[in-house]
C-alpha cells in the first residue's frame, strides 16, 4: 500500500537524501536501478513494494533506502516480470 503526504515524510522513516533531493519520482527510481517503470508498478500492485509516497496529485516518490534496497534485489537476480 501506499502512503499519502503532505510534500514530508512519515515519523519513523529513514530520510536519507541525495545532494538536495530526498525523494525520487519512479522514473528515477528506474533509471538508478535499471528496471522498468511498468515492472515497479507491477511489482507494487502484486507484493506492496517498493513502498511509494504518493503525492497530493498522486505521483509517487520514492526514498534512496528504497533504491538501496531494490538495487539489492535486482543484484539477486530478481529484475523480471513474473506472471
């Protein structure tokens, strides 16, 4: 599922920033961990991860914990869709 915010994070989360930039549209996210766009919403929709923030407009965003992590996914051979 996803969290709904007002442009800040949640209490508790690990805020972990990037030069200036604290969270990452899913565009980025691809573009950093080499999967596609349409596999990370997929990825979403069937197992809840990546966790996105969503925004008032309902974009996601995404921590660098999060590109962390899905870069430690994608490095255990889990990068394709599975259907």
């Amino acid at each position: 599922m996803t969290e709904e915010v007002q442009g800040g994070g949640q209490p508790g989360e690990l805020d972990v920033m990037r030069g200036d930039t604290k969270y990452i549209s899913i565009g980025a996210l691809s573009k950093e961990t080499g999967l596609s766009v349409e596999n990370l919403r997929m990825w979403e929709r069937r197992y809840g991860s990546p966790k996105a923030i969503r925004l008032p407009s309902g974009h996601r965003r995404y921590t660098w914990a999060e590109v962390a992590r899905l870069k430690l996914v994608v490095s255990c051979g889990f990068s394709e869709i599975r259907t």
